[in-house]
C-alpha cells in the first residue's frame, strides 16, 4: 500500500511540475495589439503655409493657413485632394478623453500634422477589454482606403470566429475587422492619396 501511495504521489508531483509550462491551448498573439493606452503628443507639425495657386481657383477654401484654424484645440489647415483645405482639430491626448471606451488615436510623432482622433467605431480600448488572454488590435489605423467590405476603423477584440490574425495570413489584402460579420477577415483595401 506504501509502494501505491508513493507511486500515486510522484505522478501528481509530476503533474504539478508540468503546470507551471506553456499551455499548449494558448491562443496565438497578434503582432500588434494594445496592452495599454499612453498620453498622445501634445505638440504637432505644421500645417499648410501657404496655399499658392489655389488661392487663385473658384473652389471654396476652408482655410489658408494654421492661423485660420482657432475654433478647436492644436488647429492646423490640411489640405485634401485638390484645392480643398480644411482645418483639423485634436479630438483628445488621453484615452480618458474619449466617450463610449473608445481609444486616443495618437499622432505618430511631435512633428506629425495628424490630429490626435477619438476612434468612435472601436469596441475596446486595452487587450483586457476583451476578456482574458483577449487582444484588442487596431484595423486600418493610420490608414486612408476603401475597403471592399465594412471594414472597421479603430481597435477592436479578436474572436474565435476570425479567419486571421495578422496581415501575413493574408495571401491579398490585409487582415480587418469586418464590422457586418464582428470579426477579423481579410479584406481588399485600396489606399486613397
């Protein structure tokens, strides 16, 4: 009965040892995905300076220069396609700044001209916003295209249900979230100038 008793307790220190290692039903973690928000920068690149031949167009003009640009915060005059330019204001520098548990969509860099955006189609902000071992990644973040499907922009939670997880596994296109469906596909995208 001593000889069973050691026996059965081997095997569960065996057992023990075991579960401190890797589980071998992990789910695979994407390239990119948000464990935490983080302050935006707060400074910014300059806009247009001078709008030269469009002045001289028919086409109306929303502004001329980052001095026109005062009704909102870090004002900067951006020019669209064409003769068309537009003031563009910063939405936020915080997550804690966007409505609805939406994330702070930063700028890259102090000397970027892109405003800081609150990004309203997300469905989660942080990886922890998608339950445990959840992910929450950004699709089409920094990114202006048509998608061929209703492609999401901003960040939002893998699901069981996802057809990729990254762009790699993506033999054309890339890997979106698909708000019809609620999950990660990979999707045509074409860039806008």
């Amino acid at each position: 009965m001593r000889r069973l008793l050691l026996g059965f307790s081997a095997l569960i220190a065996a057992a023990a040892s075991c579960s401190g290692g890797p589980s071998l039903d992990a789910a695979p973690v994407p390239a990119t995905h948000r464990q935490a928000g983080s302050p935006c920068p707060t400074e910014r690149g300059a806009g247009v300076s001078d709008i030269g031949t469009c002045a001289q167009t028919v086409v109306p003009i929303g502004c001329a220069k980052d001095g026109d640009c005062t009704a909102g915060t870090n004002g900067r005059c951006l020019q669209s396609p064409g003769c068309r330019y537009a003031c563009k204001y910063d939405e936020c520098s915080s997550d804690s700044e966007c409505l609805g548990n939406v994330p702070c969509v930063c700028r890259s860099s102090t000397s970027d001209s892109t405003a800081n955006t609150c990004a309203t189609e997300s469905n989660c902000r942080i990886d922890t916003d998608c339950g445990p071992g959840g992910f929450c990644s950004p699709s089409l973040v920094g990114r202006f295209c048509i998608c061929m499907n209703d492609c999401g922009y901003g960040y939002f939670c893998h699901t069981p249900r996802d057809t990729c997880l990254d762009d790699s596994d993506c033999t054309s296109g890339t890997c979106n979230f698909d708000l019809a469906s609620g999950t990660w596909m990979c999707t045509a995208c074409t860039d806008v100038p």
